[in-house]
C-alpha cells in the first residue's frame, strides 16, 4: 500500500464515523485538540469564539486582529486575516456580509461536527513577513521530513510551490509541485522547540501511527497549528510507494 493509499482509506473511515477510532474522536477538528495539546504545556492559539455556520458569525467583543477558520474539512481554504480591523484578503475594513458569502462554499456537506472558529492571529517570528506554517511528517513517532507553506504563495487554486526539507534542514524532492531544489527558506529560529514540540505530541497521542503535525514560527517562538490524519499531500510515484514502505515496515495500520 502506498501512503496515498493509506490516507484516502483512512479519510473513507473517517468520514464514515467510524466508531472504534480513538485517535478520531480526540482529534476531528481543531478545537478538541487544541484542548488535548494545551494538556501537554505547549503553546496554541487563543480561541475567541466558536459558530455552527457561517450565518451564526457575530464579531462582537472581539480583538482587532483575529483570524476566521473551519474546524474540519477545509483543507486550508476558506480562512480569513483580520488585522486591525482590515480584511487582507481585500483591504477594505471588516464586512460580515462579505465574509459570510465567502465562506459559504467552503462548508463541509454532511459533515455535522464542522465549525467555524475565530481564534488569536499570530505574528511571524520575522516582522513583517509572512506566517510561515511547519508541516512535519511523522511515522510511529519520529519525524521523517517536513513542509514548508508560505501563504503569500498559496493561492485558493492550491497550485504553488512546495518546499520539503528533512529534519536536517536539507532540501528533498517529495511532491508533483516541487519549487526547484536551489531555492530555499529560512531555517526558523524556533526551528528546535518545533521539533521537541513535535515529538512530545507523537510520541504522546501518534506513537503507533502516521500522522503530520503543523506548527508556526511566531514573534513568541513555536506555536502548535493543528494535526493533521489525511494530508492532501500530492507526492512524486517514488515518494508515494517509498513512504508506504516505511508505513508497512512500522506496522502502521491506521
């Protein structure tokens, strides 16, 4: 079985509710594992207010920086940057209406446990660049490589540059979308306290199984992103049958 194999199973049991799954229980959306990942002492985003739909949103009593994103099933759309009272998607001053025609087509059909949360928006660990987003990979616990998403270069089509690293900082070729293996990211100064985050989280919760941990670099150093059970992750052939591989070489059953 391949690891892209392994995921669209493991996504059909998923959505399916399957009953048995502990780790799906914990972990559906992002608020429950938030709550599971503050237990372990380390660092998440403040959660303001939690919604049903997107017709429910009210913004009052609220900071005049946050961010707006669904708890399940979005795949990274549908979110929205308040800063300061400015939508930075089209930087005009904060518009319920247009924020709620926005993210209407992103809502998950069928799927009763996704929400919409309004939760703390983060600064980078650079001022005034870009929020980096650290994806590692883990298989039975240890870290095995990691993405690097910049959202300035990620647009809703899901068509941009990918950049891979393994844990030694070391550029590798893993996806269809590759950025050509010359071009590099900055190694985040937090880059260590990410990883110790990352395997207390593994090794906790993940030690038997796959699972893809995201983390930010922030001005206050590592902050917990979110899991992830069934990454959209569009690998080369070689990439794909090597890491199921190392799936059936740990055992990894779900």
């Amino acid at each position: 079985m391949s690891l892209n194999d392994f995921i669209q199973w493991r996504l059909g049991l998923i959505l399916d509710g399957h009953p048995s799954i502990e780790l799906f229980h914990l972990f559906r959306d992002k608020i429950r594992e938030k709550i599971a990942i503050a237990q372990l002492g380390i660092p998440t985003a403040q959660i303001y207010k939690i919604f049903e739909s997107p017709e429910e949103i009210d913004f009052s009593f609220l900071p005049a920086s946050f961010v707006i994103k669904f708890s399940f099933q979005a795949r990274g759309r549908g979110m929205i940057f308040i800063k300061d009272g400015i939508d930075q998607r089209t930087n005009e001053p904060l518009d319920r209406e247009k924020i709620i025609a926005f993210l209407k087509p992103h809502v998950a059909q069928g799927i009763k446990f996704q929400k919409i949360i309004i939760e703390e928006l983060l600064e980078a660990e650079i001022p005034n660049t870009p929020l980096l987003d650290i994806k590692i990979f883990y298989f039975a616990g240890d870290p095995l490589f990691l993405q690097i998403v910049d959202p300035t270069e990620r647009p809703e089509n899901r068509i941009y540059p990918r950049y891979h690293y393994n844990m030694k900082w070391k550029r590798i070729p893993m996806h269809t979308q590759e950025a050509p293996l010359h071009l590099h990211k900055k190694k985040p100064e937090c880059f260590d306290e990410i990883v110790k985050c990352g395997n207390i989280i593994a090794k906790t919760f993940f030690k038997n199984t796959f699972i893809r941990l995201d983390f930010y670099p922030t001005s206050i150093g590592c902050v917990f992103g979110e899991t992830t059970l069934c990454p959209n992750f569009q690998m080369t052939p070689e990439a794909d049958q090597l890491l199921g591989n190392i799936l059936n070489s740990k055992k990894i059953t779900f």
